[in-house]
C-alpha cells in the first residue's frame, strides 16, 4: 500500500494493516517518520492519501478545521451514498464523524455524563465490579485477561450509564470487533452482516427506551430526540452506536495490550508492584508506548495547502497515525523505550482538537483501577503462553488482542 517514493520495510512479508502490521507497527513507522512528516501513500476512491507520522504535524491537523472528518464534504453526494450504503451501520451523524457546529451541539448532550468530576463518582462501582471480576478466578490461578476482565470491565461499567441489560453485553463484543476490523478489507460480506445486526439492536434498545425510559445516558438521549429540536432520529442512532462502542472498546485495548507490554518489560511491571502510587503515570505511558488506536477518523482536506513539506489539495484525505506521533523522538525522549515513571507526558492517544476524547477521564480511571487491582491481588501475573502465540485482531483504526491467558 506504501508509495513507491517511500522505502519499505525491510521485511517485505509485512502488508500494511495486516497481521503482522497490527502485531508490532512501529519499527513501519519508524521508518516513515525517516522518511517524511507528511508520506504518500495509495489513492483510495480516487483520492490520494497522506499518512501523517510526526508529532507536530498530528496535532497541527487534528486542530485545523480546515481538514474535516465529514466525508460528505469531501466527496460528490452519489459517492458518499454508495459508501455509506454498504451496511447499515453508521457513526457518520455522531461526534466523531460531523464537524462545527454541529460537533459542539451533539457533544454537549452527553459532556455532562463525562466530566472529570462525575466519573470520579464512578470509581466506587468500577472497583466493585473489578473486584467481582477477579473473585470469580481468584481460586482457579489463572484467566484469560481479555475475556475474564479487560472486556468485562469497561462493558459493564459502559452498559450501567447506558441502561444495557446484562443479557446483552457479550454480544456486543463480537459486534465491536467488527467495528474495530471494519476496515481490514477481508471478509466484507460477513462485517456487513454483523453491523448490521449491530444497528438492528441500537435501533430495538432505542424503542425499547421509548416505551419505558429510566434514569440511564440513553433514555435522556431518546427524551431530547423526541422534541426535535437538538436531536434527530439518524443522529440518536449514530450516537448511541457510538457510545456503546467507544465507551469499551478502546479502555478494553488498555488493559489487554497494556499488560502485555507490561511482560514484555519487567524491570517496569516490578517498579509497579513496588510503587503503586505510579500506576496514573504507568497509565499515561501506556497510552502513549502502546495505545491501541493506529489512526482516527479520516481527515478531509477542504482547501488547498501545504502540511510537512507537502502539497495537500482539496479532497485529499489524511491518516493521522497517533501510533507514530506518540513514539516521535523529536518530543519523547527515549520514545521507543517504556519507562512508566515518565513525566511530563504528552501522548495523544486520546486525540486533539474538538475531537479530544470525550471518555478519556472514564479511560484514565477505569485502567487505573484495572492496573492497581490486578496488581495487588494477583502479584505473581504472568503470561501463559509463548510470547509468539499472542493472536492480534484489528485494523486500520484499531488494534487489540484475541485472548492473554495468564497466570498468578
């Protein structure tokens, strides 16, 4: 997929967003950032794309409003249409794919539910339910991280703002991580039908809060589309889907992946157990050395312009890699190194701009509770498996683990 103006790794098996790409994709990065601010890589609809690999030039177009995330700015309505009707599956009318003003009036509708000062409220419940977690396994000495707690966790905690009967939320994982490999290009037919049957279930939930609203984030979100005024029924949809995939998916990816680079290190994973007043930072760093988001939302140049030495043209579409930026020495010292007492740290793996993280404060909290508790209780926490047999699942947006089977 990479230009041919570009160099390629040096293992010519590698195929960009592919297995190998999701497992480990930075020494690729490392070499586009060698390369240039700015690459060229393959058009894509006719459009050419540019990935975005360091630091300074991330954030300049994460802010610039003139690059939009709305893809129907970008391209003739016919095209956008024929994109969009693949499934029926859209965030595209929530916050993450619309641009001012209509961006500031859907996120307001749901701030409330994420300022720093509500989810500190939160930290009683989600100890609780970590707690719970982990006395299920306690006597068995091992688990799977994935599937017995860094899933788990964020779900439930996502699932009681939102009103989500218990009943449902293992089903929304194998329908998240469609979203998550939605772009990987294989197995189209098969993706499709799970999002779909991931907007069938929005829409059922929806109705169902209508018939009997309660005192969850989605029934206040059905009260404001009902007056028609704030919020519409294409857009509640969207922003419910949104919600219930992005209030777990990438906390999840933390735990996980943050682990393993946690095995991967151990002179750090010891200086955690021996100082727990790190973990906050440990988090940060882990965000930062291993954050499970590759890219977000496709930006659209809306004018003619220069970025990193390159000339972007209107229509143009970018690839922000959050990955690359986070691991640019040019700001991190020592970027390719973990160290978990780093400070100051300023990652972006929640993003910048008006698309900053919404969540992040439910993020930060909810790994920080995940890290301290298993530390604690299971001390002893090792892989195993053989390092080489972690199975990677993901895209181009997204990257997470199958399954960590661990012991302690």
């Amino acid at each position: 997929m990479v230009d041919q103006t570009v160099r390629k790794p040096e293992d010519q098996n590698l195929r960009v967003f592919g297995p190998q790409f999701t497992a480990n994709p930075f020494p690729f990065f490392e070499q586009l950032r060698e390369t240039a601010p700015v690459v060229p890589m393959q058009k894509t609809w006719g459009r050419q794309v540019w990935m975005v690999t360091r630091y300074e030039e991330a954030v300049q177009v994460l802010k610039d409003q003139r690059f939009s995330v709305d893809m129907r700015r970008a391209f003739s309505s016919p095209l956008a249409r024929l994109m969009a009707s693949s499934s029926r599956f859209d965030l595209s009318r929530s916050m993450v794919g619309v641009d001012e003003p209509d961006h500031s009036r859907l996120r307001s509708l749901v701030s409330q539910a994420f300022t720093p000062r509500f989810i500190e409220g939160l930290h009683p419940r989600i100890q609780v339910l970590a707690d719970e977690l982990l006395d299920r396994v306690q006597e068995r000495e091992e688990m799977d991280l994935v599937n017995d707690f860094a899933y788990p966790l964020p779900i439930n905690v996502i699932s009681e703002m939102l009103g989500i009967p218990p009943g449902s939320r293992m089903q929304l994982r194998e329908w998240s991580q469609a979203i998550a490999g939605a772009n990987s290009f294989e197995h189209r037919t098969i993706m499709r039908n799970k999002l779909n049957d991931f907007a069938d279930y929005v829409e059922g939930l929806i109705a169902e809060k209508k018939r009997q609203p309660g005192d969850d984030l989605i029934s206040q979100l059905v009260t404001i589309e009902r007056t028609g005024d704030r919020l519409s029924s294409p857009e509640l949809l969207s922003m419910v889907t949104l919600l219930i995939f992005a209030g777990h998916e990438t906390t999840s990816n933390l735990i996980s992946i943050g682990m393993l680079a946690l095995f991967d290190h151990p002179d750090q994973l010891e200086r955690l157990k021996a100082d727990p007043g790190l973990i906050p930072r440990a988090v940060e760093e882990l965000l930062r050395f291993s954050g499970s988001v590759i890219s977000p939302a496709p930006r659209f140049a809306l004018v003619n312009m220069e970025i990193g030495g390159q000339q972007i043209h209107k229509g143009d579409m970018l690839l922000v890699s959050l990955a690359s930026a986070d691991r640019d020495p040019a700001l991190f010292a020592e970027a390719d190194q973990m160290n978990v007492s780093r400070a100051p740290n300023r990652h972006i793996a929640f993003g910048q701009g008006i698309h900053y993280c919404l969540g992040a404060p439910l993020a930060r909290l909810e790994g920080q509770v995940a890290f301290t508790t298993l530390l604690k209780r299971m001390p002893g926490i090792r892989l195993n498996i053989p390092r080489e047999a972690v199975q990677w699942r993901g895209g181009m947006s997204l990257r997470g683990l199958v399954s960590l089977p661990v012991a302690f």
